[in-house]
C-alpha cells in the first residue's frame, strides 16, 4: 500500500507519496523515478524542475509529512530532515529493510523542522489517498513514455536541421545565379559594340 499527498503551496500541485511501511518503502527503493527526491518520504517534482531549486514551502511540507510519520522524530523538536534525488540512494543486501545510503554526499541537502505544525499535517492529510499500485509497472510505462518524447525530440531536430540546410541551399543558388540573366545571350547581344551605329563614338566628342 502507498499513500498519496498533495501539497497546494506551489502550482501546479505537487505529488508526494509513502509506503505503509519500511517494506513497502523497499518497493518504493526500487522503483523510483529519476525526477524523484527523496526524504524518508517521496517528492515526485513537476516536469522542469529540480532537486535544487524546490520552493522552500515545498519542503516545508516534505519535512512536516516526513516527522509526522516517523515514530521518533514526531516526539521530537529541531530534528534535521535529509533530502536527495533518487537516483543518489543506495542500496546493497548488506544492509537492512528500509535502510538506504547515499552515492555522493555532495548530493545531499538538510533541513531543519524546528517542532511539529498540525495546521500543514492536517492540510496533507486531507489530501491523503490510498492505493495498491504496481511500481514495476508504473515505471515502465513512465520510462516509455520518456522514450516516445525523446523519439519525438530528435524527429522534430532533424526536421528543423532539413528545412534549415534546404535555406541555406536555396539562398546560396540564389547568390551564386543573381547575375545570371545579366550574362544571357540576348543581353549581351544589348551591350555589345556589334551591332552599334557607326556613329555611336561621336557621342564622346
């Protein structure tokens, strides 16, 4: 079971969601995304954003959700929160169920909860869903449908790269032919001295 939060204090919504318990957050391990940031509990960011830059009332509300569901910390006032993009966790069989450690601690980012704000639980829970979802599946079909959208990326590149480099050649035969009926034979016959008057050179006296 995976529980679903909303968070309204950015738009549009942000997605957060938990396992029922160290177990289900070992599916959870598993299966997450890229654009995924982890903090005990699971920020899925909006497209665009990142790690970095996530809105400090955004992880207000992580750390918030992350102390009311841990059994110590919620007893507890100014507790560190860390946070990490997904793909940054690791995970080995020596270690426990639900134990995690990091790839690169530069990666690594803390904030502090000074005590307990019901008022935003209370907000989070309201938004709370429960579902039974298949994380393999929901990866996959994720992962797919990066792949269309980079698929549809290079299609549309090399369009442009077609139509730009058809310009470039229809300009560069434009240049290269400006002068071209300037030289056909008829007007050249024009401006030759051939078929001139006899006279024509009294003109200059």
């Amino acid at each position: 079971m995976v529980f679903y939060f909303t968070s309204t204090v950015v738009s549009p919504p942000a997605f957060i969601y938990v396992g029922k318990d160290k177990f289900e957050n070992e599916e959870l391990i598993k299966h997450g995304w890229e654009e995924d940031v982890c903090a005990h509990i699971y920020l899925r960011l909006p497209e665009g954003w990142t790690w970095e830059n996530i809105p400090e009332e955004l992880l207000t509300d992580l750390g918030q959700l992350t102390k009311a569901n841990s059994i110590e910390g919620n007893k507890k006032d100014n507790i560190t929160i860390i946070y990490t993009p997904w793909a940054n966790l690791k995970k080995d069989g020596s270690m426990a169920v639900g134990q995690v450690s990091f790839k690169d601690q530069k990666k690594v980012k803390r904030i502090l909860i000074a005590q307990r704000e019901n008022a935003i639980v209370n907000r989070l829970n309201k938004t709370k869903v429960e579902k039974h979802p298949d994380l393999r599946e929901e990866k996959e079909n994720h992962l797919k449908e990066l792949r269309k959208k980079d698929q549809a990326a290079v299609l549309a590149r090399k369009k442009e790269e077609d139509r730009l480099k058809k310009e470039r050649a229809e300009k560069k035969w434009q240049k290269d032919h400006a002068y071209d009926e300037l030289f056909a034979e008829e007007n050249m016959m024009n401006s030759s001295n051939q078929d001139r008057d006899e006279t024509w050179e009294d003109d200059f006296m």
